[in-house]
C-alpha cells in the first residue's frame, strides 16, 4: 500500500493503511485537518488541544464560532486529559455504550482549546466504534475535536465522496473509508446537569439510553421538555439541502394521498420531485426499518441536490429508536411542514 491515493485541489487523499494513518497522525500533530470516517458520518478532525488547529475547523467548515465541537478519544485514559473528573454515571455509560455513537456533554478539563467548547465550561466527548478513527487518535496520540465534515448547513457526509465535494481545497487530507454505518450523528447526552437532557437524538437510541439508566430521558427542544434548547448547535438550522423540503405528517393512509398527489401536480408542471417515503417499493426503508432509514438519509439528501431535484418531499417516520434521530434531521430540513 502506498497509503496517498491521490490529491485533489492540494487535498491527500488517503487510504487506511499503516502508512497512510501515520501520515494523517503526522499532519494533525502539525496542525492540519484530516477528514476521517466514524460510524455515524465522516468527522474533520484537528488536536483537540491546538487551539489554531481547532479555529481552522471553524474556517473551514463556515461554522459560526459559537457552536461547540465534539472531542474524539481512542481509550477512557484520554478521558482525563477531556473532562474534569468523570461521573460514576459518565464512566457506566461509557463502560455500556463506548465505542459508539453517544457523546456525553460533560465539565470540561481546562487544558483543551476554549475554542472546542466555544467558550462553555462544559465539553462533548465520545469514542467513535470505527478502526480507522481509532488508530487515527492513537496515532495522533491526542484527542481530536471533529465535527461533521461537511460545509456548515450541508447534510453530514456518509462517504468520502461527499466530504471531497464540500472541503476538498479547505484540508489536508481526507481518510477514504466507507460509507458510513449508522448514517447519522451521535446522540448528544447531557450530563452535566441535575438530570441527564438529550440534546440531539442520534445514533444511539432514546430508549436504550433510558433502559441503561432506568429513567425517562426529555429530549430538549421538543413537545417532550418544556427545557430551553441548551445546545448551541440546535438553534441553527442544520441538515439541510438546496432543495426546498416539505415534511408531510399524519396518519399513514392520509400523509402517502397527499404525497402522491403533490408529487404528481408538481412533476406536471415541469419540476423534479424527489420522494423520501416509507411507502414499500420507494427504496428509503419502509416505516420500522428505522436502521435503514438513517442510512440512507443525508446519502439521499445530497443525491437529489446533485441530480437538480426541485423540491423534496418527505413523509413523517416513527419516533421510537433511530426514528427519533431521522424526524429531528427531517424537521430541521423541512422548511415546511404540512399536516393532514
Ligand atoms: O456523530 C457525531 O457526533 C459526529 C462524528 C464526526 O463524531 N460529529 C458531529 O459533530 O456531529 P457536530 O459538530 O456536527 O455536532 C456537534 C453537536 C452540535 O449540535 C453541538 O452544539 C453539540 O454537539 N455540542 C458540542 N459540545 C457541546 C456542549 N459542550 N454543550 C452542548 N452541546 C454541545
Ligand atoms: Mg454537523
């Protein structure tokens, strides 16, 4: 293995061999930023305790400084260098869920950049359960913020494709793995409060949460929490593609007549209507099949936008397990949502 692929727009592009991880370890510990594939979807990683390597993320990605990133260990002895001192129930749920997709929000330790944390005494931290990223910190031998490697407003990227599509030119090198397993980001858990808040549905879902810890577990910002939103990120509107997104709700029967009939009168008048729907046949993932669902979500967003679709139209899931993670990126996309 040659470990370079090839470069496009000054980016390196790597594979996951030996070589190539060590070359990707070596351009982080001179403060660059290599894009590098998770379970849930490709990360941009940089030191997480460089703090001119943690503002080109900012830069890179357009991301409004006030949004905090997420920390990426290998192993819980990193922990330490993260948080300030673990919980009994922060180092149970780690023990349960790690590595995967739960990122804990807890008390920050104060050697990392303040710019990670955009400036809150608190901090996210998780251990993804992908190889690569795991050797790439190991490598690295430093904790790596990471948000999404996408264009600030841009759905994730599940593919190394659509990572070279949004920052190719804005990185160093991007780790070429495959798609991404899970589809969605992590599940963003408040711990640093009286009671734990989730405050991004995710990758891991509400109800195993809820079993592990044997208690209810409000989502914030949502009918199920009278919280106020106390995640950065969730007041920006995310996720979303450049085609306008109509999130269609109601009872089953009721929601695929409007569906069918919109897109049809649309399609009639000259336009490309993408349909998300859990209809059998359409491709998504029926309703249940919330696994598949989330896997093909932002995979689907960005293929629409890239054959010209016009306008999308998305029918309403189920919010029990990864439902949950797949209505909250759909509402945040939708910039309508109509109710029948
Ligand atoms: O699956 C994931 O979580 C992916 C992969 C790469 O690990 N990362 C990811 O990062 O989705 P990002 O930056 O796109 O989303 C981080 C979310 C944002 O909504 C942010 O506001 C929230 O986590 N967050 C980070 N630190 C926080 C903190 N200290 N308090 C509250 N929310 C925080
Ligand atoms: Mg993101």
């Amino acid at each position: 293995m040659t470990g370079a692929v090839k470069k496009v727009r000054g980016t390196l592009l790597l594979d996951g061999s030996r070589h190539a991880i060590k070359k990707a370890a070596a351009l982080l510990q001179a403060g660059g930023l290599v894009a590098f594939p998770t379970e849930t979807v490709y990360g941009l990683g940089a030191v997480a305790t460089d703090p001119a390597a943690v503002k080109k993320i900012f830069l890179a990605k357009g991301r409004p400084a006030d949004n905090p990133l997420i920390v990426h260990i290998a192993d819980l002895d990193q922990l330490a260098g993260v948080i300030d001192s673990p919980s009994p129930e922060a180092l149970f749920l780690a023990g349960r869920f790690w590595p995967g997709p739960l990122s804990m929000v807890l008390k920050r330790n104060p050697a990392l950049a303040p710019e990670v944390s955009a400036g809150l005494p608190t901090v996210a931290v998780r251990m993804p359960d992908h190889l690569l990223a795991l050797r790439l910190i190991t490598a690295t031998g430093a904790p790596l913020a990471a948000p999404s490697a996408n264009l600030a407003g841009h759905p994730s990227p599940t593919s190394p494709q659509h990572v070279i599509t949004d920052l190719s030119g804005l990185i160093d090198a991007v780790i070429m793995g495959q798609r991404c397993r899970i589809g969605v980001e992590s599940t963003v858990l408040d711990l640093s409060g009286r009671q734990p808040v989730i405050l991004r549905p995710g990758g891991l879902s509400r109800e195993d949460l809820e079993t592990a810890l044997n208690c209810r577990i409000p989502v914030a910002g949502t009918r199920f929490s009278a919280l106020r939103p106390s995640s950065p990120g969730m007041k920006y509107r995310h996720y979303a593609p450049r085609a306008p997104l109509f999130l269609i709700t109601g009872s089953p029967d009721r929601r695929r007549v409007l569906l069918q009939t919109m897109a049809a009168y649309y399609r009639k008048q000259g336009l490309r209507v993408g349909v998300l729907s859990s209809f059998p046949g359409k491709g998504w993932g029926i309703e249940g099949q919330h696994g598949r669902q989330a896997a093909n979500l932002y995979r689907a967003l960005r293929m629409m936008d890239d054959s010209g679709t016009d306008l999308i139209l998305a029918e309403e899931t189920s919010i029990t397990g990864l439902g949950l993670a797949v209505m909250n990126r759909l509402r945040k996309a939708a910039g309508r949502t109509l109710r029948i």
